[in-house]
C-alpha cells in the first residue's frame, strides 16, 4: 500500500494530496550552463544568497517548493499577497501567473 502524501497550500492553507495542487520549484542551476541547456524552465535564471543561480519552475524538479490550490482565488490571493515568492524565498516572474491563469482556463 503506497502512502498518500500530504501539502498545504501556500494561499488557503488547505491541506490535500500533493496531486490536487500546482507545484513551483526553485531549482539551482549550474553557473556553466547555457539556455539551451535548460528547455523545461519557464523563468529567466537569477543569483540567489548562495552566489548560484535558481529558476522557478512548474510541477517538476529537485529543489525548494510550494504548492498552490488549482483555484482561481488561491491564485489571486497568492499573487497579490507575494505569498509563493515568500514560500520559495524569491521573486516570482509574472509568466509563472499566466501560465497557471490559462491552466485554468482550459
């Protein structure tokens, strides 16, 4: 029997299976690298505290994360409040928002 595990939300602080939510990673990237070499990313990379660069990316990847209710008003709340750029401890690109409002709109 595999074990189910467990969020909470970054907005409503709902607590679910990991599967009904959006997952946003930050996720280190080597200094060496070059954009060709990144194709999943949806974000310009950044220096963090540490001197690496990070890029925050959706649904996969190794790294620090946050989960946000596929729900239009755990969206908003969560862009409006910078609620997943505290959770990840960085500046969440605006194309992450589109990307997740046209999630919704499908």
């Amino acid at each position: 029997m595999a074990l189910k595990l467990h969020r909470r939300c970054v907005s409503c602080q709902r607590i679910a299976q990991r599967d009904e939510f959006w997952r946003l990673v930050l996720v280190p990237i080597a200094k060496d690298a070059s954009k060709s070499e990144v194709v999943d990313s949806t974000s310009e990379p950044h220096l963090g505290k540490s001197g690496k660069n990070f890029q925050v990316q959706l649904d996969h990847g190794m790294g620090r994360s946050a989960y946000l209710c596929q729900s239009w008003e755990c969206l908003k709340l969560a862009q409006k409040k910078n609620r997943l750029g505290r959770s990840l401890r960085t500046q969440i690109p605006n194309e992450i928002f589109v990307i997740l409002k046209s999630r919704l709109q499908k």
